[in-house]
C-alpha cells in the first residue's frame, strides 16, 4: 500500500532579510503557510510587513533567504513572474481604470481571444461566473469609477481569481471598508480559504485578526515576535508582541470641560450626492465633538464644506466670531483653522515631495530668513515633528511615499496639531495605523482637546468615537438626526440612528 505525503506548504518564507538606506526592514524572517489556510500578518507602521510581502510579490528582492512555492525554490524578478506562479495582490492603493466595465478591468492584461481578436462574449461569461460562484455582489457591466470602495476591492479580488492565483495577499483590505463591507469581504474569503486558496491578511485590526484567521505572525522591528495558531492567543498579547509593551486596549477618555463656541454653523445645504441638508452644529473650546454614520451619509461632505474645499449652496460658517464661509481654504487656516483630510496621500500630503517640504506647509513665514525659506530651518522644524509624534522615516529628505501608510498619517497629524489652531477638523485620525500608534494618536487629540481647542472628529469606528468625544452627532441622508452626550453614546444607541433611527 503506498503512502500519501502530506501536501507541501503553500509558502515559505526563510532566513529573510531585506535592507535599505538606514533600515533594517526584514531580519532573518520565517514564515510558513499551508494550502487553504489564512494568515494574518500584523506588527506596527514599519515593521516590515509590507516589504516581506512585497518580495513574496516579486516587488523587492531580498538580500538573503529564501522563497518556496508548494515546496518549490522561486524567485521572482517581477510582480508578473510571481502571478504567472499563482500569486496575486490586492495593495492599499486600487489598481482600478474608473471608466472601464467591472468585466474590462478583470481581463486587462489577459484578454480571451477568438481569431486574433477579443472574444467579449468569453469575457463576459467568465466573469459572470466567477462573480456567481463567490457570491460576490457586482454585475460585469458595471463601471467602476460609479461603484462604492467596498466593490472595488472585489473588482481587485475577482482580477485574481481569473487568473487563477491560488496565494492571495491582501494589504490592509480593510482600512477603507465600512463594518458591512467588511463583514462581506470575510465571507469571500472565508469561502476563497474553503476552496483550498490560501490567504495572506495583512491588518492592524486586532479584533479581525482574532475573528478572521487560522494563524498569525507579529513583526516588530523586522523581526518575528509571535507565530501561532490564533485560537491561542489574544488582543493583550498581540498588542504587546506588536509593540513591546503592555497597551491598554478600549482606553474611553473623561470628558472635557467645554467654554466658549468656537466655530459655528448653520444652515450648511449642498446639492448633488451625497448632499448636506441644513446642517447646523457648534464646537466649544474644550471639546471633541464626533460626526457618526454609515460612509456617504454626508460626513465627507460637511467637512470638505467648513475646511473651505467645497462651496456652499447656503448656511454660513463662523469661526471665533467672524464670517468664514466665503474664504478660501488658505484664509481659512490662517483665521484659525487646521485639517486633516481622510485622503492623506491626494489632499493631506505631496507624495512626491520631502517629508520635510510636507512639514513646512502652513509655516512657510516661520521658516523663512529675511524672507527667503531657510533649508536648515526647514529640515530642523521637520525633525522635531517626526521625533515628537514617532514618525518612522530614514531621514527628513526622503519623499513622502516612501513612508508607511501610517507613519504618513502621524507626520500629517504632526503638522496639524504643531499649528496650535483653535479649531481642528480630523477625518479617520487612526485609519491603516497600528495600536500602538492609535493610543499615541489619541492621547494627542485629548491633550490638544484639554489645552482649550475644540475638535471636530469624522471616524468610520464607534470605538474610537466613543473612546474621544464629548459630544457625538450621527448624520444621515445629508442631516444631523441625533445628538448624544457621552453616556447615551452606546453602540446600540448610534447603531439605531446610523440606520435612520430617530432622537
């Protein structure tokens, strides 16, 4: 009788190591991975997560170790060596061509052809196939520029299932996904996973580390500090594998001590969609005050409205008493009014720039020696900046798309919070960052809060909405149609109005 060998591991990873320029981002890395399973890989900005999957991807070549595929030796010169060897990727940043049909933008690059030309009808029907068999919630006709993020990133899933990758990395997939859209992409990849497809889960997310994978690898420092089956452990001691430290999780802060009205509204209507319909709300100083809703209920908007990037079709906006709603965004912030945008790489930030150009902006005339900007002064205000709010970078001359998608957030936060101005509007303050960062983040929210600035806070997580403001006002459809005092904030209770419930 002949004996069955188990089957290989789908990868392994060995003896990793990958430099840079001042860096050490992966160091003697292990990781090993079986057919069918998902892995969750955690660890903070920086730690070397997005590198090791990079190399896995055929992105980067490392500097010594190696690589195994189903328990062959590989090495991949190019993402597209490593997809024509079943791997496939889903970064943070969508690949995606906004005027093309969900079924065009899954065969570009590897179109059915019938006689030397495209075979639209095989194309069509592939697609319509696979999007049936995973219960995915898109139709082939689609054009993507129209479809929420939430169905983009299946348009990104659904690209590898047609080529058959049978290793699917997913960077960060939920860091611009609602709680429903990401409860739906669980579900494609739980049944991915049952097919026998393995799944690589890059997430900060504790709670959905726990509740989505089978095993999970820490990196901190570009090191391996925890690999185990997830049922043995837990949020305490993946937090501390990730930072070294003990963290003290669903930290809720006490409230502040609110005083004068520091910004008002009244009255905010936009046409189109989403729409803002007579929205009115004040901000004290002293006071974090929370904006609560299910994405495209009209958050965006009522922010891109007081920060000045949108014209109001009526209402008014006052800042400390004067008439705001008429000047331009750079009037805006000099009066006394600081942004951080949910979009950090198009509206917070200048990819291409320096670090140390991105933390100049707004303070171009302190900077400045006998009017002409000093680069000496320029590089020290930047070096206080990434020393004080633990920005990870190689150096304040690196360009600002080198860094972590998370380091980016806190160098934005920086800048914003070194301005000093009475009044900051903050969208997403935590979205792709790591715990230990989150805490960080939100202790400097609070203290900017307590030294009498008042705060206006966007977040797609009750728990951080609940964990910071004093006052918290769900929008739905356009309009404000609740307001709680911290107390009366219970998820249940912002659930019901996030719904069109009521108050």
């Amino acid at each position: 009788m002949t004996q069955r060998h188990p089957d290989p591991p789908a990868v392994v990873l060995r003896g990793i190591v990958r430099r840079f320029p001042g860096v050490l981002a992966n160091d003697e890395v292990d990781l090993t991975v079986a057919p069918g399973e998902i892995h969750a890989l955690m660890g903070e900005n920086g730690a070397g997560k997005s590198t090791l999957m990079s190399i896995l991807y055929g992105l980067a070549r490392p500097d010594a170790g190696t690589v195994e595929l189903a328990g062959r030796p590989v090495a991949f010169g190019s993402a597209a060596a490593a997809i024509d060897a079943g791997i496939g990727m889903v970064q943070q940043g969508f690949a995606l061509f906004d005027t093309l049909s969900v079924t065009d933008n899954v065969i570009f690059g590897a179109e059915p052809r019938r006689r030397g030309l495209l075979d639209r009808r095989a194309a069509r029907t592939a697609v319509a196939e696979l999007v049936e068999r995973h219960g995915l919630r898109l139709r082939p006709t689609d054009r993507v520029g129209d479809l929420p993020v939430g169905l983009r990133q299946q348009v990104e899933i659904l690209k590898l299932l047609y080529r058959q990758a049978s290793v699917l990395i997913l960077d960060e997939p939920t860091a611009v996904l609602t709680p429903a859209e990401t409860d739906r992409l669980f579900d494609v990849l739980r049944g991915l996973a049952a097919e026998g497809r393995t799944i690589l889960f890059v997430s900060h997310k504790l709670h959905e580390v726990l509740a989505l994978s089978d095993n999970v690898t820490v990196l901190r420092d570009g090191r391996v500090t925890l690999s185990c089956a997830t049922a043995d452990t837990d949020r305490a001691a993946l937090a501390a594998a990730m930072t070294g430290r003990d963290v003290e999780l669903d930290k809720v802060y006490p409230v502040g001590s609110p005083g004068e009205v520091l910004l008002s509204a009244q009255g905010l209507t936009l046409r189109g969609h989403p729409a803002l319909d007579d929205v009115s709300l004040e901000l004290r100083a002293g006071e974090v005050v929370g904006i609560a809703g299910v994405a495209g209920n009209g958050q965006t908007e009522l922010m891109a409205a007081l920060a000045g990037h949108r014209r109001l079709d009526a209402g008014t906006v006052t800042l400390r008493g004067r008439d705001i709603s008429r000047l331009p965004v750079r009037e805006r912030r000099a009066a006394g009014l600081a942004h951080i945008p949910e979009d950090r790489a198009e509206a917070g930030s200048a990819p291409g720039a320096t670090v140390a150009g991105n933390l100049a902006v707004g303070f171009q005339r302190r900077l400045a020696r006998r009017g002409i900007l000093s680069p000496r002064a320029i590089r020290a205000h930047a070096r206080t900046i990434i020393e004080r709010f633990g920005v990870r970078a190689a150096s304040e001359n690196v360009p600002m798309r080198t860094l972590s998608g998370g380091n980016q957030q806190k160098a934005i936060l920086g800048r914003e919070l070194t301005h000093d101005a009475p009044v900051l509007l903050v969208e997403q303050p935590t979205r792709g960052v790591d715990i230990g960062a989150i805490v960080q983040i939100h202790q400097r929210i609070v203290a900017y809060r307590d030294a009498g600035h008042a705060v206006l806070l966007v977040s797609a997580e009750l728990s951080e909405i609940r964990a910071l403001a004093d006052r918290v006002l769900v929008m739905y459809e356009g309009r404000i149609v609740a307001s709680f005092t911290k107390d009366e904030a219970t998820n249940e209770a912002l659930g019901l109005a996030m719904a069109g419930g009521t108050r």
